[in-house]
C-alpha cells in the first residue's frame, strides 16, 4: 500500500517531550527561598539547598531575571556580586519591602546605636552620611523608609555624656586616620593624673562608652584609655605605623570584655531566672552548660581575666554562685558581704 505524505510526516514527527515538572518546581522553590531572604542568597548555597549543580543554579537564575519582572517592568532579581562570591537577590518585591528599603532600614538602625555619641563629630558626621544616602535613594524607597526612627530604635542604659568633648573627639578621630601620635593628659578613677604620648590605634565602642585602644610610652602593650577622662588632647605631628600583627580582634579573644588577665577557668552554679535567661546569651565562645545533680545548672567559662565576670556576677545576686576559682569566689563573697552589712545598718 503506497504510503502518503501524510503518514510520512505522522511517522517523521518526534515523540512528545514529557514536561519536566521537577524543575519548574525547584525554580519555584528557588524563587520562595528569595522572597525569604531579602539579603540575598550565595548562589553556591542556592544550588545545595534544591540539590541542583552550580552550572543547573545559574541556568535557573538566568531564567528568573529574564521572565519575573517587578511591578516596574524591571527585573524582580538581580545577580550580584558580595565578598567575590555570586548573589542572587530581590531587586523589589510587589506591595512588600524592596531589597533597598530593606538594606536602609538596616544601615539606619546600625547608626541608630551612635545615639550615645550624640553631640560628638562621630555623631553628627553619622547622620550627615544618612541624609545624603537617603537623597540618592529611588522615591518608593523613601517612602518605605516613612518614620523608620519608630520603627527602630536603640535605647543606650547608662550612657556617657560626650558633647562636651567635641574638640577632643575630632583631634582624636583625625590621629586615628593619620595615623599620628598625641600627648595625652588622662585622669584615673582614682583620680591620679598622668601623661602619655599615645599612638592611637583603634576606637573602641564598649557598653555605650568610648576608649581609645593603643600604645603608651608608659607601658609594653596597648592599654585602653577611656575618652570622657582624657582632660587634654594634643596632635604631636609625629607619625606612627600601627604594628603589622596588631589585631583589636585579637587582643579581645577570649577575654569577657575588654579589660584582660590571666588564663583562668570560671565554673558558675546557676539557678533560678539566671538558670532560665543567662544560657539564651553568649557570655564567651569557651561556655557550656551541664544540668547538676539536685538541681540547678553549672556554666564554665575558660577566659583571660575574671574581673569584668565578677561584676557580672554580682548583678544575679543569689542566682549565681562562683564555684571556682577561688580569688574570684572571695571576691564576689567580699563585695556580698560588705553590701550586706551596708544594709543592715
């Protein structure tokens, strides 16, 4: 039986191409991911979490900014580069938070916490920043930015009143950048004087208090002088080079705080609301807890110095108790008793 043209072309044509459906759902819980995460995601990260190649990743990525557009008509995502690695995140997202108002609202709360310098060059050079970033950003991201100051906010406890030392913070700021060394007249607790000629490495913020991290004349290593009791500040015009191994990282390792001391295991029994609240914190990246025997929960810290713990302690009253070591069990026992008998009068 001669064959026509027509079975000839039916027999000529492929198979129907079944659709893949497992893609399609991976590209859709690639885009959920992102609509999660404002911040973006690393692309290698990406490809782990649905379980596709790298190569897989990007053909997906590919795909989402050519074919999901934003309420603009642009591109709802955007490839991007961070730390050298490929990002993929939000450009907008429709009636929500855009990837710019989120980095804003983030970027004006960071700056937020400079509240406690309020009066200072750092302050006022902080908020100039703002009001200029705030200017180059697109009109709908202003408006997502609408009494941002209610929506996040920094309440500083026991603050330092730095506005009067304006002069002193901009010389300081200024030696900090140079790098330049200064002559430094500072007041101790105690009230003793004392002169340094300073190099200035690092400007420290701690507990809503300013120090300036260094190297004195009068001393080896760096100390920290804390900037309310420097009573003069003068630039020498000498210039420094700040060590090529100094790290204030490094100087901060390990020590709760920054006043460090020797090498020392701290064992604590917590019990009572210390015992529910205190292992929801980080105190130190040495702590673990272990439930005891007849209650309560013993915390151990392996630490460079106990000083600033023993004030910390202090503060849970009878929730915590020192178990080791022994100068810092007197310690606290001391200050216990000496409250004590204070109030007993």
């Amino acid at each position: 039986m001669p064959r026509t043209a027509s079975s000839r072309a039916t027999r000529r044509r492929p198979p129907s191409r079944v659709p893949n459906y497992g893609s399609a759902g991976r590209m859709m819980r690639a885009l959920v991911a992102l609509l999660r995460s404002p911040h973006g995601r690393e692309l290698g990260a990406l490809a782990d979490e649905l379980s596709i190649s790298r190569k897989t990743a990007e053909r997906y990525a590919k795909v989402m900014i050519q074919e999901v557009p934003a309420p603009d008509g642009l591109p709802l995502i955007e490839l991007v580069k961070s730390n050298g690695r490929p990002l993929l995140r939000l450009r907008g997202l429709a009636g929500g938070v855009d990837s710019n108002t989120y980095q804003a609202a983030s970027v004006f709360f960071a700056l937020a916490a400079l509240r406690v310098l309020q009066g200072t060059v750092l302050h006022e050079s902080a908020s100039e920043v703002w009001e200029k970033y705030l200017e180059k950003l697109p009109s709908d991201t202003r408006r997502g930015l609408e009494n941002v100051e209610r929506k996040f906010f920094y309440v500083p406890f026991a603050a330092k009143d730095y506005s009067r030392l304006e002069s002193h913070m901009d010389t300081i700021l200024r030696s900090v950048l140079k790098p330049e060394r200064l002559e430094i007249d500072y007041r101790h607790p105690n009230g003793r004087r004392s002169r340094h000629r300073f190099e200035p490495y690092t400007i420290v913020l701690y507990r809503d208090a300013l120090y300036l991290l260094g190297l004195s004349h009068r001393h080896r290593n760096p100390i920290y002088l804390a900037v309310d009791r420097v009573e003069s500040v003068r630039r020498t015009g000498e210039r420094f080079v700040v060590p090529p191994g100094y790290s204030p990282r490094r100087l901060t390792a390990d020590v709760p705080g920054i006043w460090s001391g020797p090498e020392v295991t701290v064992s604590l029994r917590l019990r009572g609301r210390a015992e529910e609240q205190i292992p929801e914190r980080l105190i130190h990246p040495s702590q673990t807890f272990t439930p005891l025997h007849g209650g309560g929960t013993l915390l151990r810290l392996d630490v460079r110095g106990w000083q600033e713990l023993a004030w910390w302690i202090l503060s849970w009253g009878p929730d915590v108790e020192v178990l080791e070591p022994k100068d810092l069990r007197e310690f606290v026992r001391r200050s216990v008793t000496a409250a004590a008998a204070l109030y007993a009068r």
